[in-house]
C-alpha cells in the first residue's frame, strides 16, 4: 500500500487567495496600521486578563510565525502560564498581570513540533484530542481539511506516541469528542457516547483528562445539553473557539472559555490587531453562557 503523501507547508493546505480574502487582507492590513499608530491602543496589551489563544497546527512554513508571535509576547510583558493555571485564575479572580495560555484543537501531527517550540519560549499548551484520529497508520484522516473545505493535501495526525511525548514536557492533554462531531446535531445519548468515550480512551493512557474544548467551537456547534454531559462527565472546564479575553473573576467554575483563533502563516500585525480588538472588547461578560445558549 503506497504511503499517502501528508500536507507538509500551510501553503500546501490552503487554496490561493479569493478577491474575498483579498479584500479581507488589506482591510486588515490597514486597520492594523492604524490602531498601531495609537498609544491608547497598543497599552491594551498591558490589560490584566487572562487571555485564551488556540491554533490548529503549525507548519514547517508557519514555524517562524509561530516564533515571532511568541517572542512579541515575550516582548510586551506577557507572562505565560499552563492551561490549567489559566482556568483557576479565571474562577479564583486572580487575574493581576497580562496572562496567556496556548492551547490547539484536533491533535494534527505537526503539534508535536509546536510542543517544542513553545517548550524553547518556557510556555505551556492543552492539546484538545479526537480519539478517532490518534494512532491510525492505516486510514488518513481529513476532518481538518473537511472543516475548512480545504483538500489539496490530507493531513496527518499525532500517534499516541506523540501525545505521550507532549506530556512529558509537561503540555496537557484535553478532549475534544471522540470523532469530531457537530454536538448541536446529537441527542443526550450521542453526546454521552462521543464525550465518555473520548475522556475514558485519553485517561487510560494519560491520566486525569480535566478540560474540554468543542469541536467547531461556535455557539451554533453546541447546546445547553452538550454543556451539561460535558460538566456531568467529569470537566472542570469548557472551552469555545468564540473571540473574546477574560478580565473579571468568573460567577462560578463552570464558566464560557472564550478563546481567540490565530493562525501562525497570518502576518503578525493582523493577529495583533485581533487581539487588541478583544481586549478592548472584553467585559465581565465574556465569562457567562448568558445569551449564548438556550438554558
């Protein structure tokens, strides 16, 4: 059996830019630069918050991307901190400094070497895991390139070695549904099976499984039902992939993780701005479910 051939370059994933995303890039290009061009705006980063920031993967051509955006951090005063640290500081009210935590939704393969580059930068993710996809040499899996309609090239994912080989360095493992499924779509008895399933194939291997993270991550991929079976199974967190930073102790621990969605091929000045915008939009609010889901 031919060994298939695995997108290696983001480049390879992506199609060429429509007159849309033209568009888009320059209208980010220039709001960018205008907001740059503010005091007020860029003291935003200095905000005290505990900020949320997942990706997918990074490869080998986002790698220096990925870099700069850590050194950036760096740079500004930000202060990195484990994922967990994160959801107690938002539940405790504990949020004194510019705080940032990483995390990345799917388990792609190349997540291994984003693990190491955040090791080099002293920084720590959650790595939210589809148990369908982890260890199969036999089958490639496309829920990546299936979500974005994307699928120049198929995507590989991590073994269960590679997530061994994450927790040692001391990142967290997370689930994520077993097999990527829309949760707003399934009855009680789906979701318990898709999210049981997942958090029992994780712990065997890697311990206590303690946050969740939705596959899709919008509030219209979830319900107050999937809410209530991920809390009932044992989470102590659970996160969304809705835009937003937390600036205010949480009214209890079963709070709305916001997290904002970067990717690493984005110039570094369009991810700034995008950060910049959430802290600056960013209330008291941002930790409830209130408006969000029917409940």
């Amino acid at each position: 059996m031919t060994e298939p051939q695995y997108a290696l370059r983001y480049a390879e994933l992506v199609p060429p830019l429509s007159m849309r995303g033209y568009l888009r890039h320059g209208a980010l290009t220039l709001l960018a630069a205008i907001n740059n061009n503010f005091p007020n705006k860029r003291a935003l980063f200095a905000k005290n918050r505990v900020h949320f920031i997942y990706l997918h993967y990074v490869f080998q051509d986002e790698e220096v991307g990925f870099e700069a955006l850590l050194d950036w951090l760096c740079q500004t005063g930000h202060q990195f901190i484990s994922y967990s640290e994160a959801v107690e500081r938002v539940a405790s009210g504990q949020i004194d400094n510019p705080y940032v935590c990483f995390s990345f939704d799917d388990g792609v393969a190349n997540c291994l070497t984003a693990g190491k580059i955040l090791q080099r930068f002293g920084a720590k993710s959650c790595f939210f895991l589809n148990t369908s996809a982890l260890g199969d040499t036999n089958q490639v899996h496309n829920m990546l390139m299936t979500r974005t309609q994307y699928g120049r090239l198929p995507v590989q994912y991590l073994s269960w070695a590679d997530v061994a080989a994450l927790q040692e360095m001391g990142h967290e493992i997370g689930g994520h549904t077993h097999s990527h499924v829309e949760m707003s779509q399934l009855s009680r008895e789906e979701l318990e099976a898709e999210i049981y399933l997942n958090k029992e194939l994780l712990e065997a291997r890697f311990g206590p499984i303690k946050h969740f993270a939705w596959p899709f991550g919008r509030m219209q991929s979830f319900s107050s039902t999937a809410r209530d079976v991920v809390f009932r199974a044992g989470y102590e967190s659970c996160a969304s992939a809705e835009r937003g930073t937390h600036v205010a102790k949480a009214d209890n621990s079963h709070f709305c993780i916001h997290r904002d969605g970067v990717v690493a091929a984005w110039p570094l000045s369009h991810t700034r701005y995008l950060l910049m915008q959430s802290i600056a939009q960013s209330t008291a609010e941002t930790n409830s479910w209130k408006g969000l889901l029917n409940s």
